[in-house]
C-alpha cells in the first residue's frame, strides 16, 4: 500500500532544496512512501530589514510550521519539518523532538568576493573595506584577526546577499556565508576561501539538516532511522548540548568545531566564545568515547560548557545579553 509522509519547509530556494534532499531520501529508502511538501513563509522570511538579534531568535523560523506539525487535524498538517540544523533552536517546545540529522554538507563559513574583485582574502582589503555579515559569530571572531575592517549587516537569501554584493554601487567589499548553503545551490564557485577554525569556528549545527517531528511518532521515528547519518548526529548533539548548556541563542557569539571517529568511537568537539567586540574570548576542547550516542554525545556538550563557563565564557554571554537589554 501507499504510504504518505508529508514534509513541511521554509519557502526559500535553499529551504525547498533542503525539503527535497529530506523526500529523496525517504523515497529512495521507502519506494512505498510518497513525500509531498509543503514549502511556507516565516516570520523570519518576512522581516528582512534587521539583524536577527534584534528581534527574536531561532523561534523565527520554527513556528508557523510547528503548528501545522502539532495541529493532525489542519488540512495542511505535516508529519516532519526540515530544518537548517543551525536554526533550530536548541531547545524544543513540548511535544517536538529532533528526530534525525542527516549527512552534513561542509559546516565551514566562507568568504564570498564581488565579482570580478581583485581582492583574493581578507587580509588583501583595504583598510575601512565593509564585510557583509548578520551573525554576531562570524563578525566577533573576524575582528580578533581583521581589526582593519568594517563589518556590517546584510540581510536576505543567498540570492539576495550575491546581487547586493555585485552591485557596482554596494558598500560591501564581501560577504560571509555558509559554505553549505552555496554548495547547496550550485553556487560553490563562488567561494573564494572557505575559513578553517584558525580564522572562524562555524555555527552549532552548521552544514547539516534536522528533522523535527511530534514526540513519540514511532512511525516517522522507524523511517529517520534509515535516513539519518551517524557522524553527522553525535558532532550535532554534541554542539548542540554546549549550546544550551550556554544558554547561547542563533546570534550569540558560540562557534564550534568537531569530529567524530566511527570506528574508535573518539568524539572531539572544540569551541570558542567570543565578546562582540572580539577582545575577549574564551577557546577550549573536550574528547570523549562515545558509547551512547545521544547521552554521551550530550555530556560531551556538557562538559565543555562547563569548562569554558569556568573560564569566563558565562560572563561573556551574560555581558552581551545584559548590551541588548540595555539597548
């Protein structure tokens, strides 16, 4: 019999090729499934003007399609939502739970040039030279190294961000983005560096999708089984877990960087805070075998936290929290 599993995503090109990675994947693995997908606008998609700081959080982008998730009885109602894991917040509202991550895609951020730039980096700019980036991550680590430069918001979808960097009247000499994304899109030769963890720690989540589904969905619990990757989940867990222990939200100042070993079952994960001015930061690593998966990847999260929070990570947050409240 046919079977059907119906998928929910942003309306973005990017989030509809995400959907469509999620019910290739289902189909693939279940030829007696049929996947449609719902592709939705958020809030988060609407407000375009602002950095994401200043007016809310993960949450911008989960709840339109968390009611139809919860709500069986809507003519539109769901069974899964795909998510850019990194925009998912870390913590879930009662009755969803992360059900899977699937293979992450390069979690590296990377730099994209204007056209025809005859710059090749950043330490090729002109001093004063505007970098385009949203997240307070990326800007508060690029000033630790990049002192020299201005970094400013720029809001939008990869296509967006790409015409307004190529505008020959832009005031931005690049942009910072997700290398995923631009893989993602077909948009990979636009990358013209991507940074390694000696220039910037990607974001929690970063490269990898999440499937939130309704707690205690057997069903659609048995069919992520097949279609989730086992690397990708514990490095997420475990970001994740040093995230909320943290208390850090989607623009918070946490990067990360981790690996997971299959076969000796070594997780590594190594993390930074940094102040928003990128003078203060507080850099440390955890390694731990993993026997468990979900609950030792957790306590890997845990245990970082913990080790930067007694080295002043904790003040750090609290300082930028205490900044927006002010403002």
């Amino acid at each position: 019999m046919q079977e059907t599993v119906r998928i929910g995503g942003r309306r973005s090109k990017l989030a509809v090729i995400q959907s469509m990675t999620v019910k290739q994947l289902i189909e693939e693995n279940f030829p007696n499934y049929e996947c449609p997908v719902l592709a939705l606008q958020t809030l988060g998609d609407q407000v375009q003007q602002k950095p994401l700081y200043s007016f809310g959080g993960k949450a911008l982008w989960t709840k339109e399609l968390e009611d139809l998730l919860y709500d069986k009885d809507n003519e539109n109602k769901i069974d899964l939502i795909v998510h850019s894991l990194k925009d998912m917040p870390t913590l879930l509202p009662e009755g969803f739970e992360l059900g899977g991550v699937t293979k992450r895609v390069d979690p590296s951020d990377c730099l994209v040039m204007a056209l025809e730039s005859p710059y090749k980096g950043l330490g090729d700019l002109p001093e004063g030279s505007v970098v385009g980036t949203s997240s307070v991550r990326r800007s508060a680590q690029l000033k630790r190294k990049f002192p020299n430069l201005k970094f400013e918001s720029i809001r939008g979808n990869i296509h967006t961000r790409l015409k307004k960097v190529d505008d020959p009247e832009t005031p931005y000499k690049c942009i910072i983005l997700a290398s995923a994304g631009l893989i993602r899109m077909g948009l990979e030769h636009r990358i013209a560096e991507r940074f390694t963890s000696k220039i910037m720690y990607h974001a929690v989540g970063q490269g990898a999708l999440g499937i939130e589904i309704r707690t205690g969905d057997t069903r659609v619990m048995k069919i992520l089984e097949k279609i989730t990757d086992l690397e990708s989940t514990v490095c997420c867990l475990a970001e994740r877990a040093l995230m909320r222990t943290l208390e850090g939200g989607c623009s918070v100042p946490i990067g990360v960087e981790s690996s997971y070993n299959v076969e000796t079952k070594r997780l590594e994960l190594r993390g930074i805070v940094v102040s928003v001015n990128g003078e203060l930061a507080v850099e440390d690593s955890q390694e731990i075998y993993i026997e468990k998966i979900k609950e030792d990847s957790m306590a890997c999260g845990r245990l970082l936290a913990e080790k930067m929070m007694a080295k002043g990570a904790k003040k750090i947050l609290d300082e930028i929290n205490l900044d927006r409240i002010e403002q």
